[in-house]
C-alpha cells in the first residue's frame, strides 16, 4: 500500500487495523505524532491530510492511502524552522512538549481554515465571509489540542504572533523580525 | 480491534452489493466507529467505506437543499445556502466536537453515531443493556448526570449525542435511504427509536441499509434559527442540554416555530407540545416559558440530572427570546 508522506512516497503492507497513528510511529518510525488518549479527545496526534487538519489515531491508515499526510517532521524545510515553531519557542507555547507536534499541525490547518472563511462557533455573523481572527476565534478553534501542562496562553500568543489579526502590525512582531507568515 | 476486512465503495450501489455480499459495517470518518471498535464494543468483519459517496450539497428544484451523507461536517457548516438558510445547522455542527474531528465526520456517521453513556463504553466493568441486552443499566443508579430526562425507560437512559441531528429535528429533514428493497426516505425524527425495552434496537434502518443523503424542505422562515448548547466547559464537550428553534412572527403573534432538544432523550427531541403551545400565541417571555413547562413536564430526573428540567426550561426561554428580538 502507498502513503505519501512529508511528500515522501513510502510502500508498506499494513493490517487494516492500523491507525494512521501506528502506521507513523510504529512502522515508518516517525515518533513526532503523539499518541496521548487514542479516543479522540486530546489532539496530540493531529496531522495534516491534504492540508486538513484530522486525529490520526481516529483514522484507520487504509482510509488515507495515497493521500499527503504531512506530520511535525514534515514542517521545517532547509530554510529552517516553520515560523509557527519558532514562535512556540519564543512564546513558550509548551512545557513538556508532548502536545506540541499535535498542536502545530493543528494550528497550521486552522489557519487554513479561518483564511478560507470556515466559520467557528464564536463567530457571530455567519454570513461574514472574511472573519477576523481574533484571540477568541483562535482559541475556540484550537479547543481540540488540550495541553496537560497549561501552556495554553503562551500557544495561543504563539499562533496569534504568526496566525492572528495583528500579525505583521508595526510593533507587534518587532521583537521577531525574521518572523513571517 | 477483532479482524476485519476493507473495502471502499464507488457508489451506493456497489456498497450496498460489499454490504450484502459481507456481512459488513459502512464506514464514514470512522470517529465513532473506529473508537467503538478498539474497545471491542462494535466487531464488524467488514467494513465498507462510504466516504467516497454523494459528498455535494446541491439545491433542490423547490428550493431545498440535499446533503450527501458524504459530506464532511464542516462542508455543511462551511456552505453558504446552510449558514445563510439554516442557521441553527450550521451553529449546531460548529458546537460539536473539535475542528479535526468535523474535519473527519460525516453526515450519515454523525446520524447515526452512538451514546458517550461512560457505562457503555465499559466493556470489561459494567453492565449495559445496550451492549448487553438483559443484563442490566448501571447508568440508572450510577453517575448519571448526562442522561435523559424524557423518553428515558426503565432499559436505559442514554442519550443521543449528536449536535447535527438536533437541528435536522427541529428542520423536518428527510433522510433518503438505501436498501436490498430500494430507496425510501424517513423523516429524521422517526429514523431513531426511544429506548423501550430494546435499547440496543436503535433505529428504523433495516440490516445493510444505507444513508445516501438528508434534505432541507425550503421554508425561508428557517433564516431566522438558531442553536445554543450549555456544556461544562466553552467547548470540547458534549452537550447537557442543547435548543435548535426556529421562529416566524406575524405581527405579534406566533406564526409557526420549531424547536427540538438535545441532551435530554435517546434521540433529538423534537418538541411538539411546545410548539402547540407556541403556536398564534404573542411572543413573549411568559408564553416561552408556558410552552417550555408543557414540554418537559413529563420529564422524569435521576439522581443526579434533576438540574437539567429546569435548564432546559431556561435555555428554551433564552433561545426564543434571542429569534424574537432579533426579528423586533
Ligand atoms: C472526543 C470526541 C468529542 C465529540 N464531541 C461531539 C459533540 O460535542 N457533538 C457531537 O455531535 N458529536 C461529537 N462527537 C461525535 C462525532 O460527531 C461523531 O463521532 C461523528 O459525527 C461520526 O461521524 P463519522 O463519519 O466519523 O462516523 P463513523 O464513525 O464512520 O460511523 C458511525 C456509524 O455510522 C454508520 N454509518 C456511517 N455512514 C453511514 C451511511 N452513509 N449509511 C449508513 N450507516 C453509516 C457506521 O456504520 C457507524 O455505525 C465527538 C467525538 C469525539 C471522538
Ligand atoms: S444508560 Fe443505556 S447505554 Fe448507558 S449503561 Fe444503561 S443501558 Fe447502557
Ligand atoms: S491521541 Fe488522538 S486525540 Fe488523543
Ligand atoms: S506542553 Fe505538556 S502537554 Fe502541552
């Protein structure tokens, strides 16, 4: 069967049991993808199918056969990293870092999602087709990514800076110039 | 996961030939299906995806629309005819679970998803007469402040969980089915069954069958909808009491309404005695709590969900007052 993965073409035969998560980490070895619940409720295991945003552990791995998953490992390029995780790192978006994969790919898909104009349950006009994205919009779509340790605040300032309304305003990214969406 | 084997369908034809010819399950995003089956609580031998069926949402000649069961959540709540027609559909999809899990659901799999009743996802430690039938609820003297309030019976008192389906209710959706005798449709709030005695006998669906799509009448009225759903925390979570209503105002008179519950019963709740209640009465406070206590006085608590009778008196209230000032 064939994946595509960090736009890498990879053959595997796999026991249609298999979570799209297992297939990660147990077989091609790409241990970035967490596996916090494996019931859906946590995030951590988020990647990005076709630039969507899914859980892999709620995804058999035959259903996306042939399909461009893009995990954590598949963010930074040769320019280095995404500037979505260097914000983590400046804002503390984390503490133990076990959300954190599940978080950025999570966020990147929404961003994707709030740019094409998907509504949220917080937007208030539903026919609005640009919404802004404020920090309530921001944290209301990314309320599928628990993060254990609390660093919520420091996440939602790190997707904000890179993300948000206020991204590229004079002063706000000052201290960050090499930052860009 | 007991084993099982994979196909996908290319239509509705051909997954209802895999079905008949194995025995098997449809698959849609798999989000419920998948976690049911880890637990061993679900044990298809086959599964058949759906998800490359009808994904369109098209407009019908009388001016309703038709949803493929296909269709991935958030393409419903995304589409301009729902969220500028159906309101309340669109804002009961986007207070269900999580963006990537809407991103994974579809229609027909969040119609026909199954309770989050903790007891029945106990396989090894409880007994349910869902999973089980005979042996027994241990939601009716356990923790029981999520279940049902109406319809509930002495078998079980689940509760339907599903958001999307609580507006369908409140809309008169048709869901256009599949099966080995052909199509037939069903309105969505008799797709369902109240637990009675057989709670593991969930629906009216036949063995095989097939939900290709759900369709919108065309009531413009419907414009004016909403949806509100109270929960423990601001979201991720499912509902304790949730109200889709519809409004429509002549003069100062009720002219025609709609309103169906969820968090309260084994299936969306449509609320009929409300609404004739509601109906040609002046839109006031008074009268949407008058048409709230006809509904839910024949709600029954447990030991610990009595706080849901009377938030689900106040959510009602407040829905209604919101469509009601909005078209003052
Ligand atoms: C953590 C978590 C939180 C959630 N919170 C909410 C919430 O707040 N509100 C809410 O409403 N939901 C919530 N959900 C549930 C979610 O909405 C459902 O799991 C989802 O809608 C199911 O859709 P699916 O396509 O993934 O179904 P699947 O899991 O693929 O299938 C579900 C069932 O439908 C059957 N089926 C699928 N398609 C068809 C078809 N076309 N014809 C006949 N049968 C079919 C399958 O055989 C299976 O029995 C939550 C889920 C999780 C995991
Ligand atoms: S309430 Fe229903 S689903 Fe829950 S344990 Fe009782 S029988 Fe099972
Ligand atoms: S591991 Fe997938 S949601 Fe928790
Ligand atoms: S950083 Fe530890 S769980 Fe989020």
């Amino acid at each position: 069967m064939r994946f595509v993965i960090n736009d890498t073409d990879i053959e595997t035969d796999i026991d249609p049991r298999t979570s799209l998560l297992d297939l990660l980490r147990e077989q091609i070895g790409l241990t970035g993808t967490k596996k916090g619940c494996n019931q859906g409720a946590c995030g951590a295991c988020t990647v990005l199918v076709d630039g969507e945003r899914i859980l892999s552990c709620l995804a058999l791995a035959v259903q996306y056969e042939g399909r461009q998953v893009t995990t954590v490992e598949g963010l930074a390029d040769q320019a280095g990293l995404h500037p979505l995780q260097k914000a983590f790192i400046e804002h503390d978006g984390f503490q133990c870092g076990y959300c954190t994969p599940g978080q950025l790919c999570s966020a990147i898909g929404m961003a994707a999602e709030l740019q094409r104009g998907l509504p949220s349950h917080v937007t208030g006009d539903l026919s609005a087709m640009a919404i802004r994205a404020t920090r309530e919009e921001l944290a209301e779509r990314m309320s599928g990514n628990l993060c254990r340790c609390g660093a919520h605040n420091g996440i939602i300032d790190a997707i904000d800076e890179v993300f948000g309304e206020r991204r590229g305003q004079q002063g706000y990214d000052a201290e960050m110039p090499e930052k860009v969406a | 996961m007991t084993p099982f084997s994979f196909a996908r369908a290319t239509d509705a034809d051909d997954a209802l030939r895999l079905a008949s010819a194995r025995g098997g399950r449809y698959l849609g995003g798999g989000t419920n299906l998948v976690d049911l089956m880890r637990e061993t609580i679900e044990r298809p031998t086959a599964l058949i995806d759906v998800t490359g069926l009808s994904s369109t949402i098209g407009e019908r000649d009388d001016g309703g629309l038709l949803i493929g069961a296909a269709v991935r959540n958030t393409a419903v709540a995304e589409h301009a005819a729902v969220r500028a027609r159906y309101p309340a559909l669109a804002r009961a999809i986007l207070s269900g679970a999580s963006g990537q899990i809407r991103n994974m659901a579809t229609v027909g799999g969040n119609i026909l998803q199954r309770t989050r009743c903790a007891y029945f996802y106990d396989n090894a430690g409880s007994r349910c007469n869902k999973r089980n039938p005979g042996e027994g609820c241990d939601a009716i003297e356990g923790f029981n402040r999520m279940h049902a309030i109406l319809g509930a019976s002495p078998s079980c008192v689940a509760t339907h969980p599903s958001d999307m389906c609580v507006a369908l209710a409140a809309f008169d959706a048709t869901a256009h089915l599949l099966g080995a005798d052909g199509e037939r449709r069903l309105p969505l709030t008799e797709l369902h069954h109240l637990p009675n005695g057989r709670p593991d006998d969930e629906t009216l669906l036949k063995p095989g069958e097939l939900i290709t799509a759900v369709e919108l009448p065309a009531e413009r009225w419907f414009a004016r909808s909403t949806y509100r759903k109270v929960r423990d925390r601001a979201s991720y979570a499912f509902a304790l009491i949730s109200v889709a209503a519809a409004l429509k105002i002549d003069g100062d008179r009720i002219s025609d309404v709609r309103l169906a519950l969820g968090g309260v019963a084994h299936k969306p709740w449509r609320a009929h005695k409300a609404e004739a209640a509601l109906r040609g009465a002046p839109a006031t406070a008074e009268h949407f709590r008058d048409a709230a206590r006809a509904e839910l006085a024949g709600a029954v608590p447990l030991s610990h969900n009595g706080f849901k009778i009377e938030l689900a008196e106040r959510t009602i209230v407040a829905v209604l007052q919101e469509l009601a000032g909005e078209i003052a």
